[in-house]
C-alpha cells in the first residue's frame, strides 16, 4: 500500500498490486528512485517508437503551428494503431 500524506489524494488504483517486488519497494521507499531510473528511459523508449513508426524528424511543414498539427495526427494515429494491435482478433469483424 502507497503511503499519502494527505488522505484526499488517495487513488482507487493501487500501482502495489501489480508491481514486482524490487519495483514495490523502490516506489514504497520514495518516487524520486523511480522518477530518477525508470520513467526517462519509458519517456524515451515511447518517443523512439513514435519517431520510428511515424517518421517525425522528417515533418515536411513550415511554422510551428503546421508542426504541432501534424506532430498531433502523427501520434494519433500511432496511438490508434498500438489500440488496435492490443485488441482480440475476434472483435475485429470479418469482411
């Protein structure tokens, strides 16, 4: 169980439940371990996927604007397609 100083921030989610034990005790003996090791290299890992999967560096646009648009539907459609790859076969209706 994740000890909160203030009660009214307590989550209905408990991450202790579905952790592995070294990872149990490194968020139990404090987040800054875990923000230090484990979320940069998932920050990472999830961004060289989506500039693998959706060719960012390449974007062919002038003006910020135009690049956060496209950078905005580059990511959707990674995202939609990492959802579609999670589901069952069988929900997928065949035509």
């Amino acid at each position: 169980m994740v000890k909160v100083k203030n009660p009214d921030q307590l989550n209905i989610f408990d991450p202790g439940d579905f952790l592995t034990p070294k990872r149990r005790q490194m968020l139990e003996s404090g987040r800054p371990g875990l923000f230090r090791k484990h979320i940069p290299a998932a920050v990472e890992a999830a961004m060289s996927e989506y500039d693998r999967r959706a060719g960012v560096k390449q974007l062919r646009v002038r003006d910020l604007k135009a690049v956060k648009f496209c950078a905005a539907l580059k990511a959707l459609g990674v995202n939609i397609f990492r959802a579609a790859g999670m589901m069952p076969e069988e929900v997928f209706c065949e035509a």
